[in-house]
C-alpha cells in the first residue's frame, strides 16, 4: 500500500516538481519505501511507495510502452496473478511483476469495465493521454482513500488531505455541514469532508476530469436483498470463499501479519492466514490494563493455538492522551472516541517488529450481522408490534451487556429505544444511535449553530437512500446504513486506513472480499441472526477451527477509554489549553460555557455516560483537528512525518 | 405549598431536583426551560447513566432508598413526578426533613 497524489491543470501550463514533492512529503508515512514523480504540461502524478509485491520492479509513476496511459496507485489487486494472465492471453506484454502493471493495461483493454473485474483494495489515478482526461477510482467499501478538490479549473487529488492543503492551492477552511454530519453519523459521509470544498470520492464510484470538468459515476451498488432460504451448501460455500478470500490476501513478496482482537472474525482470519503462510504467522493486539476492555486471555488462546508469535500493545493509564494529538492529525477529521489511538500505537509496534502487512476482521460484524443495533432493531420491532405488552421491553436488558448493567435495564432504558422512532422511517434502526449522538450538538456555539442554517444530515441520508431500500429486510436496511454511515467513512478510514498507514503497515480486509460480501448479504437475515445470536452462520463454520471458547463468545465491540483516558490520571497540558474559553471562542464551534460544565463533570469524575464521553472526546478531537489543520497554512508548518522524500526520488518527464 | 413538617415540601423537592437537573443535565443548554412537568427522558435531558446519576442524588439528598422496580417513568419522568414520588416515600417512611438534605456540590 502507498500513498499517491497529483494535478491535473485545464491548460497546459505544468506541474512543477516542487509542487509535486510537497504533497508527496505530506503524505510520505504512506510509502517510505520509495517515490517517484512524473509530470507533463498538464498532469502531475506523485507516489510515494510502501514495496509489498514486485518490491524491485513495482516503482510508479508506472506507464504502458508508449507512455499513453500512466497510473499512480496505493493498494492491492489480489487477483492481479488471474488478470495478468488474461490479459497476456490478449496480447499485452508485461515488464513486471506488480500488480500495478494489470491496471495499466486492464485500463488499455476495458476501459472503466476494468473496476469490475477488480478484487482489491484500490485508489488509482490514472492518466490517459488518448483521451486528454485522469481518471480516478477507489475500491467498493472504501478501503482506501481518495480526496480531490477543484480550484481555478485545476484539480487536486491525493490520499490525504494534508497533501492537498500541502500544495498550498488549496483552501483551508472548515465545512459546518461536514462537522454535523461526523457529530451525527462519527464521520463526514462521502463525498463531504468536514473541510470546505474537499471532496471524498464515494466508494464504488470513479471519476473522469477532462478540459476542467469532472463527472462522477458509480460501478459497485451494495444489493441488501435476500433470499427466502438458506442455500443447501451455504457452510461450504462460505468455506471457499473465506479460504480464497484469506489465501488471496496473503500474496506478497513480504511476510503478512494478522491483528488479532480476541473476537471471532480477527482469529478466523489469522487461523485460515496461519494455514496459508510461508512464513511462522506474526499476530499482534491490543491490550487494556483496564479488565472491562481487556480481550487478552481470548487473543492468548487463539495465539497459543495457532502456534503463532504474538506481541502486544499494552494500553494503560497515559497512552492514549500522549498520542491522540497525532492520531488526528493522521485521521483528519473530529472524532467521536478514542478507539483509533490504540490501533496507531498498535501499527508502531508491527511495523517495529518488522511487518508492514496485516490482516484484520473488518467488515464481518456489517455483513454477518454481528453489532448489537441489529439485535436492537429487532427487539425494537418486537415490542412495537404489541406496545402494550410487559415482558417484551425486557429483552433490551440482554443487550449492550458491555454497558454498566444498572445502566441497561428498567424503565428508562427500555423506552429510550421504544420512543426512538417508527419502523416506517427509512432511518429506523439507526435512529437511537443518531439522536445520542447528536447530543453533541447541544455544545455547539450559537453562531455555528445559526451558520448550519436548515441543514438536515438525516434529511439528506433518506434522500440518498437506493431506490429498493425499502424493499429490503428491516435487518438489511440497518446493515447497508451501517455500511455507508459507519464501515465505510470512519471504521475503514480513521480507525482502519489512517491508524495503519500512519507507520507504514498495509491493513487487509479479508472479510471485505467482495464474493463474499454478495453471499453473506444473500443469505435470509436467520442464517446470520438467529434469535439474538449473531453471526450465525460464522460460528457454524468455525467450530472445529477455533477454540470453542472464541466461537461460542459473544460479541464484544472493541473499545478504549474515552474520558478517564484524559482525566483519570495526569490530565495532558493541551486539554485545558484548548478546552479553554479564549480558545473555544476562536475556534467557533462550540459554546464556552457548555464545556466548561462538561470539563467540571469530567474533572469530578462524574460524566460515564455515553453521550458525555462522545461529547467531550469530539470536542477536544475537533479542537485539535482545528489547531493542527486551519491554524496556519500548512505549508508554513512541516508535518512531523514529512521531511526529505530521501532514496528513491526519481522522476519521469 | 405542602405544609406538612415531617419532611421537605414537595416544591422544595422539585426545586432542588430541578437545580440538580440544570447543573448536570443541561449545563450546555443554559437557556432551556425545565418546567415542572416536561419529561426528562423523552426530551433528550437524561439518558439511562443519567437516571442513576439522579437516583443516587434522590437517595443522598432526602436519605431514602430507591428500589429498582421504584425507576420508572411514573416516579421519574418528570420533576412534578419526582416531587410527588420522593414527598410519598419521605413520609410513608416517616424518614427525611428532620435532617437536613446534605448538600451535593
């Protein structure tokens, strides 16, 4: 995995090297193994290389022989060996071994018809001089990021951000819409960002600009429709597509690691990885000195039994406060908690102990129907087809058993979730969800308030709703909102992409693989849900895999200390510093005196609940997102993981 | 106005729960309004963690305990609803007023 960025001019008036660099430097964490550069009168592609396949011959910028098309990408094509091949059966000619070269000449044979045959993890710009246009792309989950922003007719496009700002082209400035939509859904939902005039290009969508006009189109639509039974092979299909899914992911010239959670899907990962595997399996963690988070006895027994070297990142009182300002910087964007500290911690140490590729868990609680909400939305509408009824409100209780347990029963608890919203709302499932989080809002400053105008960030997801939407299970509609809402904007990126790449370590997503995304989301919502039993299916199929101890655990999100991680010990210098009233009020966005009660209640030890912590954690998030982004010009201020691009630099003219 | 002398009044209860609502349930929305009978739950002031935060303050406040099937809307829901609660229990026990209410900063 790598970084990449670039311009693309509406008039021939060039791209300099210098400008290239910038970005590049911005970006370099992404890729210090290598960087290249070319430019034309138009176009400027930067690269910045992280070598895991082809590592001597896989530099780009990389071009076809005559020069006419030339890719700059960050990710992998895991069948790129299948596609290599075909596309030699047709005639092209490969002058190496990278995966980076079947995009060049896919792109020659099919053209946008390329992204379908993918299976990947992918954000390519690409360069076609026959037609004078760039083209851009990014894989169906949004596993990878791309940003662009338009200025003066130009375009900007780059991994991240902070290479855009890093051009010095582009404007700083905050996007009130963009905010409101992270302090309602935990992330901007693409195409926003919560920067003015940036833009997310939307997963399975790509892009076209040419002669200064860019048009966006879709090629992957998730499809949440089910079948009426269980298909008669359904284990041994789900079998295959797992065992390929894994056995695809582990191609690489270098040796690849797992992160293992403790959970049921990391330890299927790594126990299929760990059959795969050339090399004795590496597998990595997160522990908690606090035993309400701590999953080591559980990552121990999956460890022990695959036999393979385990390292672990030990989390206690005092880490999470010293790297957070890093982990937004590295993220982006405000956020909601403070779970991706300990996964940037976590990708040091993998990447000190010498492995850049790992495989994670990601995405099988969306697709196998793991969470809590859904459980939640079933309950929910189970009770409100008989309101009257008493003993049907007790099911709430067996949920969140991670919560407090005198905070998950009684009255109280019961009718938060049944006052929630009705099940004619699109929205239904995630409504509980949303109105705690937009608690968040109550702190707003009454002039950020007043600048959002009408704005409605539910409004505007029921208008993007797909056409069959409504047509789908209850279950189905709730997990294609967790997809676009959650999975993709902030799970994959500033908890999966950011926290990884920030050292230099490529996350892999077997459970994304997109076959077996279209089976699971097939199969009847009890093949996945039974009862209140999650992941159904899963635990069918890993039992004889696994110790019984992790296929019959339930499901226990991961979570870090939010709160105490900033007051229950020594309270870091820059939380009072912009936590501030002086401070808060340049800033703008939120109201001095509401957090100075909230601080009160955090400094008493008194704000556990959910909404306070969320609350606190994006507002100090977002004072440092502000400080670190639109404090000053970013190229006045040289990013800590920039400097010299160093060996390597070469560039293509 | 409750004038009964075996335990604090029923406004006073409503009073004092009403400024320990305001203090730590809606510090950040200065403005609101909290009247007597507006729900407490369904208006977004308090969310489950924040029902025990406030029946730990009930228990202090008056020295009475709260069984957990006593949680509920009925005796919770509102500030008018926890005057007539709390005033009930205070003087079915013959407990409260005689001390006075230790304060909760």
């Amino acid at each position: 995995m790598c970084g990449l960025a670039g311009v693309a001019r509406a008039r021939p008036q060039g791209v300099s090297a210098q400008l290239l660099e910038r970005m590049a430097a911005a970006i370099r964490h992404r890729g210090p193994d290598g960087f290249g550069l070319h430019a034309d009168d138009r176009i400027g592609l930067a690269h910045v290389r992280l070598s895991v396949i082809d590592v001597v011959g896989g530099a780009q910028p990389m071009a076809n022989e005559d020069g006419d098309v030339r890719v700059v990408y960050n990710g992998e094509i895991y069948n790129y060996l299948e596609l290599r091949h075909e596309l030699q059966l047709r005639g092209h000619v490969f002058r190496t071994r990278s995966d980076t070269e079947v995009l060049v000449h896919g792109y020659e044979q099919w053209g946008e018809g390329l992204l379908e045959r993918l299976n990947g993890q992918f954000a390519f710009a690409l360069h076609d001089r026959r037609t004078a246009s760039l083209f851009l792309a990014r894989d169906r989950f949004g596993i990878l990021p791309l940003f662009y922003a338009q200025r003066g007719g130009d375009l900007y496009f780059a991994s991240e951000i902070k290479a855009l700002f890093a051009s010095g082209a582009v404007e700083q400035a905050l996007d009130p819409e963009g905010l409101d939509e992270v302090f309602t859904f935990w992330a901007a939902r693409p195409p926003r960002t919560p920067f003015r005039g940036i833009r997310a290009l939307e997963p399975g969508t790509w892009a076209r600009w040419r002669d200064g006009a860019l048009s966006v189109r879709r090629y992957y639509a998730l499809d949440l429709a089910t079948t009426e039974a269980e298909p008669a092979d359904a284990v041994e299909r789900l079998d295959e597509l797992l065992r390929s899914g894994v056995r695809l992911r582990m191609r690489a010239d270098v040796p690849v690691g797992g992160y293992l959670s403790g959970g049921l899907d990391s330890s299927i990962a790594c126990a299929l990885a760990a059959q795969g595997s050339p090399y004795d399996l590496r597998t990595f963690s997160v522990t908690f000195d606090d035993p309400q988070l701590d999953e080591s006895a559980f990552q121990q027994a999956v460890a022990t039994q695959l036999g393979s070297r385990h390292a672990v990142q030990r989390i206690g009182g005092g880490e999470i406060a010293r790297v957070f300002p890093d982990v937004v910087r590295h993220a982006e964007t405000p956020l909601l908690r403070t779970a991706p500290a300990p996964l940037y911690l976590l990708s040091r140490l993998t990447r000190e102990q010498g492995i850049k590729v790992v495989l994670t868990g990601e995405g099988s609680d969306e697709v196998f129907l793991g969470y809590d909400l859904f459980k939640e939305t079933l309950v929910r509408l189970f009770c409100l087809r008989q309101p009257d009824s008493r003993w049907r409100p007790r099911l709430f209780d067996r949920l969140y058993g991670y919560l407090p347990p005198q905070a998950r029963k009684g009255d109280f608890w019961r009718r938060f979730f049944l006052n929630a919203g009705s099940p004619d709302d699109p929205l239904f499932s995630h409504l509980p969800r949303f109105r705690l989080t937009t608690r968040i809002r109550d702190f707003y400053a009454d002039r950020f308030r007043a600048g959002l105008g009408a704005f409605d960030a539910l409004g505007e997801l029921r208008q993007s709703l797909p056409p069959g939407f409504m047509g789908w299970s209850p279950l189905g509609r709730a997990a294609y909102l967790e997809i676009v809402t959650l999975l993709s904007p902030y799970l994959l990126a500033a908890q999966g992409d950011r926290m990884a790449m920030a050292h230099g370590v490529e996350a892999r997503v077997p459970f994304l693989d997109h076959r077996l995304v279209e089976f699971a989301l097939r199969l009847p919502d009890r093949s996945r849900l039974r009862g209140l039993r999650e992941k159904a299916i899963l635990r069918r199929w890993a039992e004889g895999t696994l110790p019984p101890a992790i296929t019959r655990r339930p499901k226990q999100p991961y979570r870090a200390p939010d709160v105490p991680a900033f007051f229950a010990g020594t309270e870091p210098e820059y939380v009072a510093e912009l936590l501030d009233a002086a401070s808060l009020q340049r800033t703008g966005i939120f109201h001095p005196e509401a957090v100075a009660g909230l601080v009160r209640r955090c400094r008493a030890g008194l704000a556990t609940g959910v909404g306070e912590n969320q609350a606190l954690i994006a507002i100090l998030s977002t004072e440092l997102w502000h400080r670190e982004f639109l404090g000053a010009p970013a190229r006045e201020r040289a990013p800590a993981s920039s400097g010299a691009l160093g060996p390597g630099a070469s560039i293509a003219a | 106005m409750d004038q009964q002398t075996t335990g604090p009044a029923q406004s006073e209860i409503v009073d004092r729960a009403r400024a320990y609502v305001r203090e730590n349930f809606l510090y950040m929305r200065p403005d609101w309004t909290l009247g007597d009978e507006d729900p407490l739950l369904g208006s977004g002031v308090i969310d489950s963690i924040g029902v025990i935060e406030l029946v730990e303050f009930l228990q202090g406040a008056f020295r009475l305990a709260i069984a957990e099937e006593e949680i509920t809307e009925q005796n919770l829901g509102t500030l008018a609803a926890i005057g007539r609660f709390v005033h009930e229990k205070c003087h079915a026990n013959g407990s409260g007023g005689s001390v006075r209410p230790r304060q909760v900063a």
